[in-house]
C-alpha cells in the first residue's frame, strides 16, 4: 500500500472504505452508509470502477470536488488534478481493467489519516498493450459516509 501511496503521495490514495449496502452506491463518490463502518465488498468494488472511468473520462476535478473531507485538505484540487493528468495521460485510453482485490484497514493517523478504509486494485491495459495498477480508495467520513479519497496509477 505505502508502494501506490509514495508514488503520488499527494493524491491521498490511502486505502478506503465503504459501507454495507446490497445496491451499489448511486454515485462514485458516496457508497452506502453503515454506522458500524462494516464493507459490502461488491458494493465497493463497483463504485471504485465508476471511479476508474470518471478517471477515464478526465473527470478527476469532479471527484476532488466530491472527495472526503481528508483528501481536500491534503491536497489542493489544482495539484490533485495536474497529479492525475500527469499520471494518465501518457499511458493513453483504457482498454480494459479487472479487479484484483478490494481491501479495508483502519489509518493509524501517522502513515494513514485515521479512519476507516477501503481500497480497490485494479489491473488495467492501456492502449499500446502497457498494463498498469491503479489503486481507488475510499474513507468513512465524520458524518458516516463513505467517500472517494485517493487515486493512483502506476507499474
């Protein structure tokens, strides 16, 4: 995990959670909420791939703009979308992208804001065949709702 965080640190990636729901979440950024914090893995892994293509489509300002409360204060909506840009655009279109695992932990407030959250690794083929990671997170907010907190690409 420390491996995606380091590699745009400022994205704020941090592994994430969501909330059980039998419904995936209506919207990217806000999963189904739980007050026990507890994780419909399904329901997770499918609001990370509505992430990954609101990526896709070059909608990461409207992510930032929906983000947990941690990742706007972490980083600027300037530098968090000049990060992915710089991340994205010289692997291409996505061709194609399989989950590999979708993980919860809990931020310890030093390596990881505390909270709790959830993370879903993908791996995606990009045009010209390059297959790359890319790790979304999400966070359980204050307010116990479950939001997108982090994005990372990379080898």
């Amino acid at each position: 995990m420390k491996k995606f965080v380091s590699a745009i640190g400022i994205l704020l990636l941090l592994a994430t959670g969501f909330a059980a729901a039998q419904q995936p979440p209506a919207t990217p950024q806000a999963a189904a909420q739980s007050a026990a914090g507890a994780i419909e893995p399904n329901a997770v892994r499918d609001a990370a791939q509505r992430v990954a293509m609101a990526m896709d489509a070059g909608q990461a300002a409207k992510l930032w703009d929906e983000a947990s409360v941690v990742t706007r204060k972490s980083v600027t909506r300037d530098a968090f979308i000049a990060g992915i840009s710089k991340a994205r655009q010289p692997l291409g279109k996505a061709t194609g992208r399989n989950w590999v695992s979708v993980r919860r932990q809990a931020g310890d407030g030093k390596a990881l804001p505390s909270g709790l959250y959830a993370s879903v690794e993908f791996l995606v083929e990009f045009s010209g065949k390059r297959t790359m990671r890319e790790l979304v997170s999400f966070r359980l907010d204050e307010d116990g709702t479950w939001r997108f907190s982090g994005y990372v690409v990379q080898p």
